[in-house]
C-alpha cells in the first residue's frame, strides 16, 4: 500500500528519542526530513520489493522509450528550423550553453536569475559579520553557551540596514506596518480582539498596499515627496511583503496561544522541527527586538522558507545541530537544480512558446508537452530560490522548513501534492488556518476557504481564485475515494494497487489542469489546449495513450514510497 494512503499514527508529532537513520538507496533521492522517520512505520510489515519483477521490467521499459520522447518533443519544438521559431525568436537571450539562446522570459525567475550573484555578495556579507559578531561576543562573555539569544541585536541592525538599501525610505512605511501590529498583539494580549484584528489588520494592509503599489509617498501628502527619490534597489517592497505578513499573523497568533497557556510543555531537551512551532516561549521571549528580528531575519526575508515565531526563538535558545555534511549535501543539490533548470531554458523554450501563443499547428501531444514543462518549469524557478535561501539560512545556523520535500513529476495524491509544495507555507496554513476553522471536523468548507485565502494571498486575479476553487473542487474525488475504498480495510487487496493508480491518474490530469490554469496558461490557454485534445481522435488518442504512460508513471510512485515505508520513511506525500 503506497505509504501516505496509509492512516496516520496517532503520536506522529511526536520525535524519537534516537536520532533518525539515514535514507539509504533510491529513497536518498529525495531530501531529507528527519522528522518524516518513524520508527513505527519501519516496524509494519510490507510486501516483497517490487523493483526486479516482470512487471516492472514492462514499466521500465516504457520508461525508456517515453522519458527521451517526452524531451524530444519540446526539443524539437525548439529548433530555429522549426516553422514557429520566428513567432517567439524575440524573446529569447543570449544563453551559456553550447551557443544555444536561452528562454529567460519568465520576469520571476529572470529577476532572481540577474540578482544572483548580489545576493550572493548580500549572503557572505551576513555570514561574515554574523560569525565575527559571534566570535566576539563570545569572548567577551557576552552569551551563553546554549544559546545564540545574544545575536539579537546584530540581526535587529543588519535587518535595518539590508532593509533601507532594498526599499529606501519605504523601510519607515514597513516598520509602520510592523509596529501596529506588534502593538495589537500586545495590547490585546489574550483577549479573542487578538486574533480578530490581527487578521483585520493584515488581510487589509494586504490589499491595500497591492491595489496602491505600496502607497508612494506624495499620495499621502505633498509635503512627504521628497521622501520618494530615495526607493533603493528595489522599490517594489509591496510585492513580497506578502511573506512578511505571514510572519506578523504568525507572531500574534503565537503570542496569544502562549497569554492563553495554549500550547505542548516544554521538556527541557531537544525537539523536533513539529514540536518546536507548537511550544510556546515565556512572555518576556515575545520582544520587540526579537519581533524584529524574526519578520526581518536576512535569509528569509525576501521569499522566505516561512518559519513560526516560537520555532525562530526555539532555535535561537536552543541551536539546532546542523552538520557541515547535511549543508555541503543541500548545497550540491541547490547546485544541481539550477544547472537542471539553465539546461531546460536552454533547450527548450516553452515558456516563450506559451507566452506568446506560438503553437498553431501544435498536436495534441505537442501542445500537452509544452503544458507539462512549463509546469516543470514553474516548480524549478520556485524550488531554485528557496533552496538558495534556506541554504543561507543554514549556513546561519537556522534550519527552516524544506519547501519542496518532492519533484513535481513525483506525485500523484491531490492532499500529499499541497503537502509537498511550499511545505513551509503548507505548515504555517494547518497551523494558523485549518485547525483554527475546525480542520478534519469539517474538511470540505476548510478546505475551499483554505485555497480561497491561498488563491488571493498570491494574487488579486480572477485566474488565481478560478484556480483555488478548481483545487477545492479536484481533492473531493480524492477523499470520496478514500472514504468508499479505505487503504485500512483494502490495502491488501491484490487489486487495491491498480485500482488506486487508475485513480491517482485521473489525479493527476486534474492537478495538472488545476495548476496550468492558475500559473502557467490561465482559463483561455487551457480552454484552447483541452479543444485540441477533444476536437479530433488524435488528441483522444493520445490522452488515452498519456493515461496508460501516467499509470506506470504511479506504479513506479506507489513502489518508491514502498521503499521510503520500509526505511521508516512517512511523508505523507
């Protein structure tokens, strides 16, 4: 039975006393969540490896004739010779790879792309300071052995600092911002006004400052303009403070379960990445210095992983054992991505082909190509920062969450897709949101509120909630399914597996259109790709031939989870 079908133990949060094993084998492939081992699951009995039985030899031949023929295709699509080329030649730069142009089109990963090495620069400059700081105060005895509460003010001060370089003089109108609300949650304190006016508050700064790009400041009034020579480097603050609003409802919300004793004891010892958000600090921990500190912290500033107040402090009180190894490993994987991802926009321009509709003439299995790498693409421009900014943060001695815990292509349950993508967000939305509103006692309205926030926290657009609402609508097949034919009481049924992996195919086509609505060809684009595969029997051709691909595509899942189970490992996704 594939290992996130299964029901979840009951103590899941709890960590285990030893350190967790090492994945070993292919489940080292993906990375590594320590808290994911249970040693429960080990201890399950589970069936006889799979990977050298005469069905899947058939699958792994299917693998080698369709994977090239996956690549080939929008390869080909690619080539100057090819009759679109001229429609989209335009957008395309000059590349690094073996002569060939590349397809920076995409604006979100083409800013971080051309701002790479300064923040690399920013990066060693914080480290640098961070670790002389370090050194310094602990010669003086000026910290604790146990803990690192003494680089407050260093990180208060470099914050300061990155932040009126970045914003300019829109750094007074954040700290603005910042103080309202941390006088909210003081004010409030334990009081229900808490958690009412903290997301009045930010769900109306929110919006405000996206329906006025971030308020200049002669709109407030004339005599404050010439305070709008001065933006910085990047003026648009406004466009990711998004991720710090996270933080805001994350501090008040934290400091209100702990006025109200809302929370797990304290042990006193080490704990685990899901107990740490849920142990409240003393009250004298909930500080504006250390406020500050934790909205602004350097590395994850900009885009985050998104991280708890009290797992901030947690680590900040007691420091979490981060190997050099662990880091050097992170680092060759962040390294791998990004040479993954240059080499896709090198060889193929799909997101030039997709943004200027340059696929007239396109079959259903071309079109279908361009939708699949483009969502490739969306993951990997996503993956590639977040890595590099945990990475920084690491090298601080600060262990955020791992935003994305599985490759795109590897997935095949709606829930455990939402589990795996931006899991750091994913956390932060159970813990602030879906537990609040009642979680499982009433799943279905949850969950359309959930995505609902989830769609109009990214973007105030029609095709970003058409996108919410499709994946509210795409998870009910999923939990019908689960509630009719229980992995519990079926699992070990021979026909659960195959059943199960028809299922998760059609999964997979929803998840699929959900997301190219939401991020890559909205309702349009997508109506137009779902003609061409309806319209003739080619296109019904190929989809059913796409649907027997994508069915070896989940045995092959349902088997690496089976694997990852046999080590302990439960991702639940």
């Amino acid at each position: 039975m594939p290992s996130d079908l299964r029901p979840s133990a009951a103590l899941e949060l709890d960590s285990p006393e030893q350190p967790p094993p090492k994945p070993k084998g292919l489940a080292r492939l993906t990375v590594d969540i320590p808290s994911s081992y249970s040693p429960n699951v080990k201890a399950a009995s589970h069936p006889p490896p799979r990977w050298r039985t005469p069905e899947f030899m058939v699958y792994y031949v299917v693998f080698i004739l369709i994977v090239p023929l996956m690549v080939w295709i929008p390869y080909r699509l690619s080539l100057p010779s090819h009759p679109n080329y001229p429609l989209y030649a335009a957008w395309l730069w000059p590349g690094w790879m073996f002569g060939r142009n590349v397809d920076i089109s995409d604006s979100q990963y083409r800013s971080f792309r051309t701002g790479l090495p300064s923040l690399v620069l920013l990066a060693s400059a914080f480290l640098g300071l961070k670790h002389s700081y370090t050194a310094f105060g602990r010669r003086a005895r000026l910290a604790a052995e146990t803990n690192n509460l003494f680089q407050v003010p260093f990180l208060v001060g470099f914050s300061i600092i990155m932040l009126f370089a970045l914003h300019g003089t829109s750094t007074f109108k954040i700290f603005l911002i910042l103080s309202i609300n941390y006088a909210i949650a003081k004010t409030c304190g334990a009081s229900k006004a808490n958690p009412v006016l903290t997301w009045a508050f930010n769900t109306f700064v929110l919006f405000a400052i996206e329906r006025n790009s971030g308020f200049r400041f002669d709109s407030l009034h004339p005599y404050l303009a010439p305070l709008d020579v001065w933006e910085g480097v990047y003026p648009r603050w406004y466009i990711s403070f998004n991720i710090s609003m996270l933080r805001l409802v994350s501090f008040n919300m934290d400091y209100y379960w702990a006025c109200n004793s809302v929370s797990l004891p304290d042990t006193g010892g080490a704990m685990s990445d899901k107990q740490r958000p849920r142990v409240s600090h003393a009250l004298e921990f909930y500080s504006f210095p250390a406020y500050i500190a934790y909205v602004l912290y350097p590395p994850l500033y900009i885009a985050g992983p998104i991280m708890t107040f009290n797992d901030f402090m947690w680590q900040l009180r007691r420091p979490v054992p981060i190997s050099f190894q662990s880091t050097l490993g992170y680092l060759a994987r962040f390294v791998f991505c990004i040479l993954t991802l240059e080499s896709i926009l090198h060889f193929m321009y799909v997101v030039a082909i997709k943004d200027t509709k340059a696929w007239i003439g396109y079959s259903a299995a071309e079109l279908c190509m361009v939708g699949f790498w483009n969502l490739i693409i969306v993951w990997l421009k996503l993956l590639v920062p977040w890595r590099f900014f945990r990475l920084w943060a690491l090298l601080g001695g600060i262990d955020p969450p791992e935003n994305m815990v599985r490759c795109m292509a590897n997935n095949y349950s709606t829930l455990g897709f939402w589990r795996a993508w931006h899991r750091s967000y994913n956390l932060w939305i159970t813990r602030y949101i879906y537990i609040p509103l009642g979680g499982m006692r009433n799943r279905i309205l949850t969950t359309v509120l959930v995505f609902t926030f989830v769609a109009l926290w990214h973007d105030l657009s029609f095709r970003l909630l058409a996108w919410g609402w499709l994946v509210s609508l795409f998870i009910l097949p999923e939990l019908a399914a689960r509630y009719l034919v229980p992995a519990s009481k079926f699992g070990d049924r021979p026909w659960y597996r195959h059943v199960a992996a028809i299922g998760a195919v059609f999964n997979v086509l929803m998840m699929m259109t959900a997301n190219l609505i939401g991020f890559v060809v909205g309702t349009d684009g997508m109506g137009y790709m779902l003609h061409q595969v309806f319209d003739s029997w080619e296109g019904i051709r190929f989809l059913l031939f796409a649907c027997a691909c994508l069915f070896v595509g989940v045995q092959v899942m349902f088997e690496y989870r089976e694997e990852e189970a046999r080590q302990g490992i439960h991702r639940r996704c």
